[in-house]
C-alpha cells in the first residue's frame, strides 16, 4: 500500500523554484526566458544566450541604423560596411537576412532605443521575441503567466517548438507555486522510501493515477490524506 500525505502549502517547493539559482540571475533554460517586473525594476528569472544579445546591443543597433542611413557613421569598417554585415557581425549570423527582415530590424531596434525605459524588458517582451526570431529563424512567442493576486503577472518569452500551451500551464503553475505537493511513502512509513511528489493539477484521481504509475501499482492501492 502507497500512502501519499499533502504537505502544508506554505511548506511547499515548486520544481522551478529548486532549479532556481540567485549567482546568476537565475538558471540559463535553453528556449525561455522569464521576466518579472517587481519594486520598481526587471528581474530576468530565466534567460537565454540570445535574449542578453538582444538587450545588450539594442542601443547600438538603433545607433547604427541612424548611422548607415546618414553615411557618415562610425560603424562604417571591414566588418560592417552596410546594416545587414553590422547585423550578421553582432550577432554572429550563419546565413544572410533578406532585405525585408533587414528593414524589420531596424524598425524594432529603433522602437526599443526610442522607447527606452529600465522597464522595456517587460513592456517590449513582444517586439523582443520577433527579433530573437528574425535573428535566429526560430519562433518566438511571447505570453503572460498569470498568479493568483492582482499584480502577479510575469512575461515569458519562449521557443514556440519547444513548449506547447499544455507545457505553458504546467509552468505557469510551478512559477506561482500553484500546484500541490504530497510526500509519498510506504505503510510502514519508511523514511528510505519517502519521496515527495509536486502536482500541477488538483484533481485527487488524476494524482492518485500518478502515484500508482510512478510506483508500479494500482490506483486502488494508494491512499491519499489531504492538508484541508
């Protein structure tokens, strides 16, 4: 018999939250990139390669948009003596963008610097995600993941291949710690067999099925004690 005991919400530990490390503003997750606007100030809970390059080159891709239009620029060198070889320089680029994404470009960098705020991070998550996308060729989406109060919204900006909507709202629930978890063990209570278990759903049976497959057993034989 599996006997599986909810532990008190407020004693509770989200999956994302364990992965989660302060001495680098939180953990590179290939694909994803989370960002919190709190007192005040941004906070880039998750983040990828390309969203820092995006943000660290933002001004100066404005800057050299002006410059290239007007012919007098100081980005005029070997390296760059037009926008698109300035672009494929920054930003390490395999294959040559078409003009038409080359004048998206510089539409959406010009958008970002004239725009400026400490805040553009989460107010301009949207026009970061198409550019992270005209760079790379990859898709990218941008959506909210909503908590439970008023005021508890989070940006999140994400590789359209890699997480589907179902993905999403397992995500959003562990980022708000909104899903249950219950410490797993044996009849006798076995302290070598104890595990603890986070569920992003609240539905008893769906739980118990989850057990009973995690464990190679039945449903019937799990036994579930609620916190409430």
């Amino acid at each position: 018999m599996i006997k599986a005991m909810q532990i008190r919400p407020e004693y509770q530990e989200s999956p994302f939250w364990l992965d989660y490390s302060e001495t680098d503003n939180g953990t590179i997750y290939d694909g994803l990139t989370i960002i919190d606007m709190q007192y005040h100030r941004t906070t880039r809970v998750k983040y990828t390669k390309l969203f820092e390059e995006v943000m660290t080159y933002a001004e100066e891709a404005a800057e050299a948009a002006e410059d290239f239009k007007r012919r007098d620029g100081v980005y005029y060198s070997p390296y760059s003596r037009n926008y698109t070889e300035y672009i494929m320089y920054t930003f390490n680029l395999k294959k040559r963008p078409s003009t038409k994404v080359i004048h998206r470009l510089k539409a959406l960098f010009t958008t970002l610097a004239e725009e400026y705020s400490d805040y553009r991070e989460y107010y301009q998550a949207d026009e970061i995600a198409e550019i992270m996308t005209l760079l790379s060729g990859e898709k990218y989406a941008c959506t909210n993941l909503n908590g439970y109060s008023q005021g508890d919204t989070v940006k999140c900006i994400y590789k359209e291949s890699e997480w589907t909507k179902e993905a999403l709202n397992m995500l959003e629930t562990e980022y708000w710690n909104g899903g249950s978890e219950y410490a797993v063990t044996d009849e006798d209570n076995d302290p070598d067999f104890t595990v603890n278990m986070y569920f992003t759903q609240w539905n008893d049976e769906e739980i118990r099925k989850e057990i009973a497959a995690e464990y190679g057993t039945t449903p019937e034989n799990v036994t579930m004690e609620s916190y409430y």
